[in-house]
C-alpha cells in the first residue's frame, strides 16, 4: 500500500523518470521523444497555477507513481472537462497503485465544484488501464481507430468519460 500525497518540486525528477520510461517503452504516453527536468517543471507548474492536482503516490520512501488530470481543450466550453493521466513506475505495477492514484484524483474532481466530466483517452491495447478505469465508473464513449502512430504500428484511442460534478 503506498501513499498518496500532493507533488512537490523535488518530486519532479522521479516524476520525470517514469514519464520517459513510459515515452520510450510503452504506449501509454504517444510521445517519441524523451523530455528533460524543464519540461516537466513547466507542466508541474501549469497544472498547480491551474488549481489541477499533482499526486505521487510513495511507497517504501520512493515515488512509485503519479497522476494529474488538466486542460482536456484550452477552448472555453471545455473549462468543466479535464482529462486525467496516472502513471506507474515499471518496479511498482500491478500492485494497486494506479487504483490508489486514481481514487485520490476522482476524490479532488468530485470536490472541485469546476470539473464536470473527467475523461480518460487510453490506447485500446492497454485493457488493464481501460478495465481501471471501468471498474471507477467510467463509460466507454468511443474509439478512434488508427490515429497514432509510435513503434512502427497503428494505434487506436479508446475514450472513457465519468461525471463527476
């Protein structure tokens, strides 16, 4: 059992560590490139100023996890939508992290009279995050087929929302 507390700045380069692991081994993450510690302080930064949660979750003395949810479009009517993000480090998975991570973020969401709908976009090879997210009351609303491309292959997005508000 690991816990959940708000991120801090020193929190950032274990942050950082996971993010990139998930960049270059994984799908959870489309992006290609790894990014450097100024990336994410800037991204740490927007979601604080934005009043969006940053969470780790600590487990024997280490950041084992994180999970954030921010802007879902930086148009106006989307302002009551965020979109959530939860991330493991590849030592600590499967070991009911993310569910920790994720109770504790919808916990704020629902607690934030400015959230309505949480949404979650997941590549829909990743049935343990979908089935995650199921499992915490998301509906799968749709999927867009063949809309990314990361280590030579297609990949489809699956979209889950939740109302929270």
């Amino acid at each position: 059992m690991a816990t959940i507390r708000a991120a801090t700045p020193a929190d950032l380069p274990a942050i950082l560590e996971i993010h990139n692991e998930a960049i270059v081994n994984t799908t959870a993450i489309w992006d290609e490139t790894p990014v450097d510690l100024a990336d994410r302080v800037r991204w740490y930064e927007t979601r604080i100023e934005a009043g969006h949660p940053v969470l780790v979750a600590e487990a024997r003395g280490e950041v084992a996890g994180y999970a954030s949810y921010g802007v879902f479009r930086p148009r106006e009517s989307y302002r009551h939508t965020v979109e959530n993000a939860v991330y493991v480090h590849h030592d600590h998975r499967r070991r009911g992290i993310a569910r920790q991570l994720m109770v504790a973020l919808l916990g704020h969401a629902c607690d934030n009279p400015d959230v309505h709908v949480v949404l979650a976009l997941i590549e829909s090879g990743n049935t343990v995050s979908i089935e995650l997210h199921e499992d915490l009351g998301f509906e799968q609303t749709g999927r867009l087929a063949e809309v990314g491309r990361k280590f030579d292959r297609w990949l489809d997005l699956t979209i889950l929302r939740r109302v929270v508000g």
